[in-house]
C-alpha cells in the first residue's frame, strides 16, 4: 500500500503518577480502517487527543504525508483535516443539533450567522447519518444514542482525511452501528483513514483493516483484523480471558421486585413486569424504546403519571429515590457522566457514596471504613488509577464506568438496576461484571439489566423483556431468544403509544 | 393642625439612613411635620446620586407640594432640582447645598466651618503639640471632603501639630477601630485623633481603651446620641454638633412656607457648635 | 408536550415561557397601577424607563460574561472609572469632548481587557479578578478626581436630555445598545460562540473555538458597555463622580438573572435582561409612590424580587 | 510527578498544594515586615486576628454554601440583624442575655432556612434568594433598631476582651467556629453530602442524598455562622449597629475563593478560607501601617488580591 498519511513517532506522555503513553508508534493509510485495542486506561484516547490537538505531546511527533506537523488546538487539527468523535461527548447541552453541528464554523453572512444555512446544513447531515430529529431541538433533550449520531454528524461535517473515532459504539445499539458502519464503509472507500476504536471484538473483523494493540501506554503489536478473537485478547491482556457469558442460573425465590402499569405520557404507557429473587432479567429495546425512562422511574428518580412499583410487596411512594433506597433499590445510571459520577471527587469519595448514609454514626462518617470498602471494591474490578484519591475526572473511559457500577456493589442493593452498565468496559473487566451479578443472584439478589449490546443481554438474562415505543411488546425465555428474535419484537410498530 | 399645613404632602429624599446622624435629621423633619400636620414622604437614597433624581423625579410624578432634599453629593443633585423646578415645585436643599442651580433655600450647617473647628478644638485639648492622626470618612463622598479640608486649613494654624497618618474608615464604627488599631502600631506616640464622624470616633476610642480622653483625645463630628453621651464620659474629648434635627425642622418650616406660595430666606445657617464635657448638657441627647 | 396544531398558541407561550420575566413584570405593573393612580401616567413610565437605563446597560454588559459562566463585578467601578476619565480629559486635560468620549469608551474596554487577560490566561476564578478590578478602578477614578466631583462637557450632558418634548435618550440609548446586546449575541459567532463556553468550555474548545479570545471579546464588551452607563449615569447628573455607580453590579447581575439566565452559564437574553432590569427599576419606582417608610423599602424589594422569581420557576415548572 | 521516594517531601508539598494560598500569605508577611518595622510585634499579629476574625467566621459559614456550589450574599446582613436581635431584646425586651444569645443565633438559622426553602423548594438561584435576603434583613435590623445603634449587654460584650493579658477572644471563635467548620466538612455526613452535591448535584441525588434537606443544612449554618459573626462584631463596639458588615459578604466570598475553593462547587476547605480571610486583614493591617494614600488603597487591595491569587493559580499549573 501508498505511504502513511499520518504517522505518529514515540508518542510520550505524563500525568501526575502516570505514564498514559511510552513511545508509541502508529501509521495510518488512507482508505484504511486502523484499530485501536487496549484495557481500559492502556492510553487509546490519549493517543488519539494528541492526534486531534487536544492534549500536547512529552515526546515524538506526528507526521502527515511525511512531513512534521505540529498539532497544538482543535483549529490546527481541522486544518490538517482531522476530525474526532471523542469517547466524552463534546456538545452543548442547551444549544440546538443544528448550531452543535456547525459549533466553531458556523455559516456566516454579512458578518451575522446564517440561521437558514446553518438549519439546511444540519439536515443534510442528519440525513447522512440517518436520524430523524428536528435540528433545532436542545441537545440535552437527546437521549445518549442519539447524541452519539448527532457526534458522528459532527465529525463527518468536515470531510476530513482522518477520521478518528473513539468507541463510536459503545452506546448504540444493533441498528445504529449497522448505519454507522455502512457510512465508514462507504468514507473509507472514498480514501478517508480511519482510526477505530472499540470494546466489542466481534466489530474488529466486520469493519477493520489493520489493529494496533496498546498495553500500558505502549504499542505492543500491529496484525491484520482477521487475527481470532482470543488472539486479540491475549495480545491486549496479556494472558488468555474466558469471555464466554459465564452466566450461572440461581434458583429463582419470591418476586423483588414488581412494576404494575407505570405510564408517564410520551414516555412509556403501562408497563408492568416482576423481577424475582435471583433473577436476572434483561430488557431490550432499540434507541429510545423508553428502557432507561422505565428504569429512572422505578427507581424514583422521574415522576410518572400512573402505575404502581412494589419492592418486595411494599409500595413505594413515587419520585423518591432515597425511599427506594431504603426499600433496596439501586441503579446504574446509563449516563455516567452526568448521573452517575462526582468528577472533581476521588475514586475513594465516589465509590463511598452510596453508602455514606449507612457509614454514618451520630453524624460522623466513619471514613476509614468507608476507604477499606472503596480500596476492595477497587480491586475488585481492577481499576486502573493512581491511588483512591485520584480525580474521577482523569480516569479512562472504562475506568470510570467501573466506578459507578462499584458504587452499587459496594451498597449491596437487593434489586440493582443496570443501564448500560459494561459501555466502554474492557472484555476482561466485562467477564468480572458478569462474576459480580452471578454472586449478587446467588446470594438472593436480584438483577434488572438495561443493554443495547444483544449478546450481553442474551448471555446474561434468565428472562429478556422487550421494549418498543415506550411500551413492552414481549417476552423471551432465554433459552428461545435469538438475536433475530429480539430484534423482530424490538422494531413492533405500537401504533400511537407514544406521542411525537 | 397648629401650624396650618393641612394635608400638603411633602416630599423628602435623605441621603442615607445607614447613619444615626441622617436618622436624627429625619425624625426632626418629620416631628415638624407632624406638628405642622402635613404630610412627609421620606425615601432614602442610599448614598447613591442617581438613586436621589430618581427619588426626586418619582415625588414630581406624585404632585408634591415641595421637596426636601439632603444631596448625596452637590454637584450631583443639580439635575434633580431642574427637574423638580420645571414642574414648579419648590426644591429646599438640607445639611448639604446644590452647586449649579438655585434652590428656594439652603438649610445648612457648614461642614468646612466645622472641619476647622475641629481642628482648633483637637489642638487646644492636645496643649497645641504633639502628633495627630485623621480617620477619613467614604473616599470621594462630600462631607469627608469639606470636613477633612476644614481640618487640614484649620490645624495649619498650630505648627506643633503634626498630622503623621490619613487613613480611610469609612464612616463606620468597626472600620474607625481596625484603622485605628493599625495606626497604633505604626505611630504609639499619638496624642490627637479626628475622626470625620463620630461613628469612627467611637470606634478609635474602643481601640484606645483606657487612653481615650485622657492621653489621647478625640474628636468627632455630627454630636450624634452616642457621641454626645461619650462627651458626658469623657472619652470623646468633643464632636462637632450639628443639630440634625434643627435641621429637618427649618427645613420642614421652609417647605410648608413655601407651599403655601410665602416667600422664605435663601440660605439658613444652622450653626454648628462645639460640643465639650462642659457644655454637653445644652445638646439634646435623645 | 409539544404538539403541531396550535401554532401560534404554543409559540406565543414558549416565548412567555422563555421570557418569563414579563409575566413578573406584568403583575408587578398592574398592581402598581391599582394601588398608586400616579403610576401609570406616561411621565411616570419615562421615568421608569430613565432609572432602569444605567442598571439595564450594565446588565446587558454583564449578559455576555454571564452566558460564558462568568461573572463580573466590576462594572459599577469602571463605569465611574470611565466617567471620570470623560469628564477629566475633557476639562483638565482639555481634549475636545470626541476624543474625551472615545477615550472613555477605550477605558472601559482596557479594563475588561485586564480582567479577560487575568481570567484566560491567568486563569483566576472570574470572581476575583473583578473583585480586583472594582477596587483598581474605583481607586483610579478617585486618584484621577482627588476625590472630587468633576463637571461633564456640557455637550455629552446633553445624553440627559430628551429628544422631541418626551423622549429621554437614556431610554433610547438603553435600547439600542440592548438592541446591539440582542445582535451580537444571537447572530454573530462571538456570541454564539460565549454560549457554546458556558454551556460547554471543552466541546468549545474541541470544536475549534478560541476559548481565550471569546473571553476577550466578552469581558471587553461588559467593559464597554460599563463605560456607557458611566457616561448616561454622569451626563444625568452633568456630574461625573468617583463614587458613582458603588454596588450596581449586584443590581445589574440581578437583572441579569431575574431575566432568565444562569450564573452557571450557557442561558441568558438580552430581552430577559432588559427586563429584569425594568423590575427592579419599577419597583422602586412603586415605593417611593406608595411612600413605603424608607426602613421597610428594604425588605419589601427583597420579598417582591424574590417573589417574582418563584412566579416565574413555579410556572415554568408548571409547563415542563 | 509524584515519586514513591521521598515521602514528607512529596507529602508536604501536596498539602502546599492543595492550600496554596498559605504561600501567598507567607509572601505577604515577609513582604509586610520588610517594609514596616511594625508589622511583626505580637500585638499587631494579634490585631490583624482580631480583625480577621469576622470576615473569617462569616467566611465559614459561606464555605458550607460555595461548597455546594451556591452563594449567599446575606451574611453580613444577617450578621446585623442577629447582633440587633440580640441587643434589642437584651434592652428593650428586657431579656436576660443567655436568652437574648439563643435567640440572635436563632435569628441567623431562621435567615438561613428562608433561604434554603427558596433555593431547595422554590427553585430559585441561590444569588437571587440570598439578594433578596440581604435587603430583607438589612431592612428589618433598620427598623427594629429604628436606624439607631444599639448598647450590647455588658456580659455579651466581653466576647471583645482578652482572655488572660495577651489572647483576644474574637482571635479564639474564629479558631473554634474554623475547628466546627472543618469537622463538618470532613468528618460528618452533612459535609460531604455538600461536596456531594456542589460537584454533581444529580448524581448525588440518584446515590441516595436528600439534597433538599441537606442544602437547609447548609444555608441554616450559614446564617448561625453569620450571627456569630454578627455577635462577636457587635460585641468589640459595645454596640449593636443595624448597618454593620455591610458589603462583607463579598470579602467572606473572597476570603473563600482565595482559600482555594471554586463557585462552581465541589471544593473547598475550612483551613483555606481561614487564609483567605487572613490575607485580606493582614493586607488591610498594612496599608495602615505603610499610611497608603485612601485613593490609593483601593487599587493596591485590588492589585495585591489578584497577584495572591495569581501566585497560587500560575503555581498549580507548574506542579501539574
Ligand atoms: N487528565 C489526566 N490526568 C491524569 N491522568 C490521566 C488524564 N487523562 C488520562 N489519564 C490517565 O492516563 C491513562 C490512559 O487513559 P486513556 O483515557 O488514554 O485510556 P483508554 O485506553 O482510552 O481507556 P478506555 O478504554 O477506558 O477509554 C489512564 O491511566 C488515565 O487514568
Ligand atoms: N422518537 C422520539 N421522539 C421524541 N423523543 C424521543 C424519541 N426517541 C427518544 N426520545 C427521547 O429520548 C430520550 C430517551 O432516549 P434513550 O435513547 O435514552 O431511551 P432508551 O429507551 O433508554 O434507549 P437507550 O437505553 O437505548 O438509550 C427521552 O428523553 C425520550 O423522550
Ligand atoms: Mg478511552
Ligand atoms: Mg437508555
């Protein structure tokens, strides 16, 4: 194949108590489609800030055509024609997809923004990725999915010649990678190269060319995408990983759970299902179904219109989360950043959290309990950090995801509640997940599990629940749900369920 | 109503009630009023010029019969009185005059003549030697410099005298004891302290403690309640008095007159006076 | 919810929705007219319109640091600070008062330029850079008087006046500088750029924006508009004072909220802002008519400020 | 980089750190006793605690609200009202001073809860319901008072006296209340609750926090921190004054966010705060001592508060 069109060149770089990245090399071909693979925190996105100007290099240089650049803002990396879709979402919340669209370019005339080009720009780009919404809708109003596509919009507005796209998948589910693959596709047969990174092995294959496997900061191998699966994982980890869905059926007890005809209009309309005493029931849906709706509400953290929810037969009063929480609710939430996460507060603070209350004696918090459990549970999942008081802030994608779903292990809840809770989660930190839910149904708890990954739900349900248009449209046995299956109920048309 | 004011609505815009000595002014205004039988609105400005003419403005609007005004600065209530006259209604400029425009009358105590008294009061008391220091009311306000520009012309007269510190407390009585405090440590050997009001004066003589009126003297400005009751302790060595209340008063009267479509003075001097242990029981300390 | 039918309807109450100021303002004029007859008479509502123009144009100054999520305490200082430099110039200095004008205006921006520079590149919280900054220039506008007040050039004291028989030009300079205010931050990229920061500083950034230059741009405008209001506030008095405009920021920052937006950033209008300003200005407008003794006035503008407010986020909460 | 060797080194150099703006204090000290031969008695630093001490209590109290990442512009009004309160009902209401004491702090909480059920319950912006608080009790301290200062009990007022020959007692709340602060900010469920809630108030409320109660809390020490404050003001003038601590709670807001907390909530520290407030004393104390012109106080105030802060920020970003 032709020369590189972007090379990186010992790429180094330091954080307070760490080494993100030590000396590693990438080389990108136009009409490429180059994987990034690595643990959480092994350094993917610093690697690639410093490729979009976000984050400036210790040491080594990045060369385009051959040639040194120098990368030092977003302005420089736009110029060189690089364009990135971070693993954070980077828009605004209050202001509308159209102007998150041209944010940083928008269309000018006379001096004064052009309203209507700006609006017809977003739609061609709407359209380009296939999602229908009004542009001029608040981003903040976008669920996490849609987001994710109006980010991919964004990227794609530049037509650049790198495209870098850190787990663009992470939270769509089947359908939306589907679209989103045919565009990378169709770009990379335009000649645009394009950096890939993701946690589902299966997609390296389907869409990749080459795979650049980082461990700790370093490049430790560059093979073809076709390389097996376990390959891969030994490369990444350094030892082989038993990713089967290592799901081990408890015995089923007494209802925990139970949810009768929650409605709230446009959101979701009678919704009623049961979770029992080691179960784990999972609930699928496509972007939008209302899961992550039915979940907030249960947990009391939204209100609802009508409907009843039971934790172990006691009502509990709507929109209180703390009452649910006595009653031995928990809940992942889905966007982590947003709900789920003190960002400027350490690992040790964050992992404490939900068991402040209860670490409490006569007002005082017992503290070092509250360390002693957080250093566990740390461990547990292996999180990647400097020490317990590390800002939750400069942790990796992944290790922030462990965090929060540390936080609820640690609290012990009797019904936990997962939305999304593996997005961003390394496959050997996925496999100790699926341990702790095992335990957790073992010891008589039970599970509620929200995911848009399909085998995820399959391999770990003992009961698939599917969601449509706010409303529930089936049910499966995990034994007789197929993909297919799922999907088939998941695209029901609920004729006027939801209002839109 | 004895004085046959009947009903006439007056209108009245203080500089500021952050300040016992304005209070005092008010309530003269309005026991003259009451005595009188009109009736008086008295808004504050708070120390804010433009708060005033929009004071000023907002009694046109409600058809007052005359205004009373205390500037919160001379220069800068001028406008308001424009304003007033060209709707006709007579403008009385109290405590403080209005440069520019001609009000119907100023009821005033002069707050230079004051400052220089204090300075001759201050020197005789120090034995006319010795080091002085002066407490600055709010930077850049009126009666801090007219009183202070008084003190300074007045104490050139007493060569022995030395001013070895100005330091700003903002007419308040917490500021006047940190400042003074400070200044305690920098020069120990005063024997003379001015504070522009008496609220800092109060305030220097906490910081003095049992040196107040005795090795070091102090004088104040305003004879407000507090200061004079400190004159009869003898920690205040002297205020200059200026009988606020005097003033609302004359100022009331002048309005009622003025009113009732009589001719008054252009200017009534509300003498200021010297208040000393002496001839502290001539001052009403209600 | 949204629905498609009702057109004008559901416009009309979004925009009330996102303006909910003027519901507050509404009520608030409505009870004045019923409980003082000298309210609602056109000279009354010049007036009003007068005494909100110095606040409302700081306030529209402020707007811009307050969309970015910052904040800026500054602007009552630079106001006299610019004042004091017309007005000097002008008389001591003996420059023509063009210049002198101009020379104001390039004192507010030089202080808003300060504070950006401490801000951006310094990277001192807001807060205390223009804590600093109110200082600094309100002891320079003392320094530069002697602490005295100086006369304005009877030319720029004309901005006092009124056009015709009944137009005040503080009212029409409120206006078209919020005009100006409304424009630069709807349609042009410094503006919409001010929102993306407060909304989001690092998408900004990711997104090719300028961070530290949009926050030159913004504290430089709150500096230009300060050193209008300083002139307005001076030409009303034909007076410029050192200790003019002490404590405005509070008002003019107030304004700024009631009118809708937030101090964490990311919301604000210039519409909401006007009024705002205009409900602080009939309210104490409305005292002084109703003669509410001058101790109570206090507390009363406390409770109807924040009764105003909870109008306004209990109906929103009602919609949403 | 932090290296595993060197532990005191690496450790107190973190805890420089985290309080940088003791740096700047001990700059300033040096700077100061270099210049005034004064300044390094015993007595002046006993006296620039004395006149710390109010800014400093006030200034705990605000830690509590920053940390929440709110504000509250009331606290030196409330300050006024409590220490009227009290005076009022010890004279005039012919209360015995014990009671008068619970009362005027009763007084402070009672501020601190109408706002807090503004902000939690009402939905307002803490800079509104704590603005309209700050006329609110500024107003009522006026007409309790009549405008008039007012004598404090003589018990109350030893609480300006020393204890023994040297300490001052105002020197001694502040370190007890500092003490009382820290303690609840680390160590009790409240407190981090607050820091909870102040770095992601969503967050916190989805993990089981009652961020409603929690903030009435919060405001409700506020304003017993504000009357303490009040107290011990009222206390070193023998008189209670209904315009007392105006303008403070921008200095406790400085002191604050010197100390190294942030507006937008989440950090924050007792001991910070504590240097905050002693910058700015030792700096008043100064220019006293050096006789700095009153023109020109104001802009070195300005100028030393932003180099202060300045020194702190551009040595953080070193380290980092
Ligand atoms: N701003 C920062 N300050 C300190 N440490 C940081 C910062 N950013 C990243 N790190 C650290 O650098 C390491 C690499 O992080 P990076 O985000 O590159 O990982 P990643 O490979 O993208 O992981 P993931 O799969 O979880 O997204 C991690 O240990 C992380 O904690
Ligand atoms: N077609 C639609 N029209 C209007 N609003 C929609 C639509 N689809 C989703 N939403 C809104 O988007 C948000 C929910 O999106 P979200 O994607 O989080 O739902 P979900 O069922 O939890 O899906 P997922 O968990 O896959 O993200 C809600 O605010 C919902 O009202
Ligand atoms: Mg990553
Ligand atoms: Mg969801």
């Amino acid at each position: 194949m032709s020369e590189a069109t972007l090379r990186a060149e010992g790429l180094t770089k330091s954080f307070p108590g760490v080494r993100a990245l030590d000396g590693v090399d990438l080389s990108l071909r136009a009409g490429e489609v180059h994987v990034l693979l690595g643990e959480n925190g092994a350094g993917k996105s610093t690697l690639i800030k410093i490729l979009s100007g976000a984050y400036r290099p210790d040491e080594g240089r990045v060369l385009m055509d051959g040639r040194p650049v120098e990368i030092r803002d977003a302005g420089d990396a736009r110029r060189l024609g690089i364009s990135t879709i971070y693993q954070e979402f980077n828009l605004v919340p209050d202001l509308s997809v159209a102007e998150n669209l041209s944010l940083g370019r928008l269309p000018r005339r006379f001096g004064l923004v052009d309203t209507a080009a700006m609006q017809r720009r977003a739609r061609e780009l709407l359209e380009r990725v296939d999602v229908r919404v009004d542009p001029r809708t608040p981003v903040r109003r976008l669920g996490i999915a849609r987001m994710q596509m109006v980010e991919i919009a964004k990227a794609l507005s530049l037509d650049a010649r790198v495209l870098i796209m850190d787990e663009p998948t992470a939270v769509l589910t089947t359908g939306e990678v589907g679209k989103l693959f045919a565009i990378v596709r169709r770009l990379r047969d335009e000649g645009v190269a394009i950096v890939f990174i993701t946690h589902h092995l299966e997609e390296i294959a389907e869409i990749g060319d080459r795979v650049t496997v980082l461990r700790d900061g370093r490049s430790v191998a560059e093979v073809p995408a076709g390389t097996p699966q376990d390959e891969l994982v030994r490369l990444m980890v350094g030892r082989p990983v038993d990713q089967q869905f290592p799901r081990r059926p408890a015995e089923l007890g007494e209802p925990l759970l139970s949810v009768r005809g929650l409605t709230r209009r446009g959101a979701f309309d009678d919704v009623s299902f049961e979770v029992r005493a080691g179960e784990v029931v999972g609930l699928a849906g496509l972007v939008g179904a209302g899961r992550t709706e039915v979940a907030r509400a249960v947990f009391g953290a939204d209100r609802y219109d009508a409907g009843e929810v039971f934790v172990r037969g006691r009502r509990l009063p709507p929109h209180d989360v703390h009452a649910a929480m006595e009653a031995g609710l928990g809940l992942v939430p889905e966007d982590r950043k947003g709900q789920g996460l003190v960002l400027g507060a350490g690992i040790g603070e964050n992992l404490g959290l939900v068991t402040l209350r209860d670490a409490t004696r006569a007002g005082f918090v017992d503290l070092k309990g509250q360390r002693t459990a957080a250093a566990r549970v740390a461990e547990q999942l292996g999180i990647r950090m400097t020490g317990l008081d590390q800002e939750v802030r400069t942790l990796s994608g992944g290790n922030q995801q462990k965090v929060v779903i540390g936080k609820w292990l640690a609290a012990q809840a009797g019904v936990l509640i997962l939305d999304e809770p593996t997005r961003g989660v390394d496959v050997a930190a996925k496999v100790e997940i699926y341990q702790l839910v095992n335990a957790l149904t073992d010891s008589g708890h039970a599970v509620l599990m929200i995911s848009s990954d399909l085998p995820e739900v399959l391999g770990m349900s003992d009961r698939i629940l599917v969601m449509a248009r706010g409303r529930l449209v089936g049910e499966l046995r995990a034994d007789e749900a197929t993909q297919d299956g799922v999907m088939a109920l998941a695209v029901t048309d609920v004729a006027g369920s939801r209002a839109e | 109503g004895g004085g046959g004011g009947d009903g006439l609505e007056l209108g009245m815009s203080v500089s500021t009630l952050n300040n016992p000595y304005f209070v005092q002014l008010r309530d003269g205004a309005q026991e003259q009023a009451d005595k009188l039988g009109a009736t008086l609105t008295v808004t504050d400005a708070q120390n804010d010029a433009s708060q005033q003419v929009n004071q000023v403005q907002n009694f046109t609007s409600q058809n007052m019969k005359a205004i009373i005004l205390n500037p919160v600065d001379s220069d800068a209530a001028a406008p308001a009185v424009t304003a007033a006259e060209r709707v006709n209604v007579p403008v009385i400029a109290v405590d403080r005059g209005v440069n520019g425009v001609e009000v119907a009358q100023t009821v005033a105590s002069d707050n230079v003549a004051g400052g220089k008294l204090a300075a001759q009061e201050l020197a005789k008391q120090m034995g006319e030697q010795g080091q002085a220091v002066v407490l600055q009311g709010t930077p850049g306000t009126s009666a801090s410099r007219d009183r202070g520009r008084g003190f300074e012309e007045g104490i050139k007269a007493f060569p022995n005298i030395q001013v070895v510190a100005r330091q700003p407390a903002d007419f308040d009585r917490a500021k006047g004891l940190d400042v003074m405090t400070n200044l305690l440590q920098s020069h120990p050997d005063v024997t003379g302290v001015f504070a522009e009001n008496d609220e800092m004066a109060l305030g220097a003589i906490r910081a003095l403690g049992s040196r107040a009126g005795k090795q070091v003297k102090v004088v104040g400005f305003d004879g407000t309640p507090h200061g004079l009751t400190a004159v009869k302790d003898g920690t205040l060595a002297a205020t200059i008095a200026q009988q606020p209340r005097l003033l609302g008063q004359q100022a009331v009267e002048a309005a009622v007159k003025l009113a009732r479509g009589e001719q008054v003075e252009k200017t009534v001097a509300v003498p200021v006076k010297v208040a000393t242990k002496a001839n502290v029981g001539e001052f009403e300390t209600s | 919810m949204r629905s498609k039918q009702g057109g004008t309807d559901s416009r009309s109450s979004a925009w009330l929705a996102e303006n909910g100021a003027v519901a507050a303002l509404v009520v608030l004029v409505i009870a004045l007219s019923l409980l003082s007859s000298d309210f609602l008479s056109l000279t009354n509502l010049l007036n009003v319109g007068v005494q909100a123009a110095v606040t409302a144009i700081l306030a529209f100054g402020s707007t811009f640091v307050i969309v970015t999520g910052g904040i800026d305490l500054s602007v009552g200082s630079v106001a006299a600070l610019s004042a004091i430099t017309l007005a000097w110039t002008a008389t001591e200095g003996g420059l023509p008062w063009p210049a002198a004008v101009v020379l104001s205006l390039a004192t507010g921006v030089a202080c808003g330029l300060v504070n950006a520079v401490l801000i951006a590149y310094g990277k001192l919280p807001p807060f205390i850079a223009t804590l600093a900054m109110l200082g600094i220039a309100r002891g320079l506008a003392l320094v530069i008087s002697q602490g005295s007040p100086i006369s304005m050039p009877e030319a720029v004291s004309h901005l006092g006046d009124t056009v015709g028989r009944f137009l005040p030009i503080p009212v029409l300079v409120m206006l078209v500088m919020g005009v100006v205010a409304a424009i630069i931050l709807n349609r042009t990229f410094p503006g919409r750029a001010m929102y993306a920061i407060g909304g989001n500083e690092e998408a900004a950034r990711l997104s090719g924006i300028k961070v530290s230059r949009i926050k030159l741009i913004t504290y430089a405008l709150s500096g230009a508009f300060a050193a209008v209001a300083g002139v307005v506030l001076a030409s009303r008095l034909a007076s410029a004072q050192p200790q003019a405009a002490a404590g405005y920021e509070l008002d003019a920052i107030a304004a700024v909220v009631i009118g809708g937006a937030s101090l964490s950033g990311g919301k604000g209008r210039a519409l909401g802002t006007l009024v705002g300003a205009l409900i602080l200005a009939v309210l104490r407008n409305g005292l002084n008519l109703l003669s509410v003794s001058a101790f109570w006035q206090q507390v009363v503008i406390g409770v109807v400020i924040a009764l105003a407010v909870l109008v306004d986020t209990l109906r929103r909460r009602g919609t949403n």
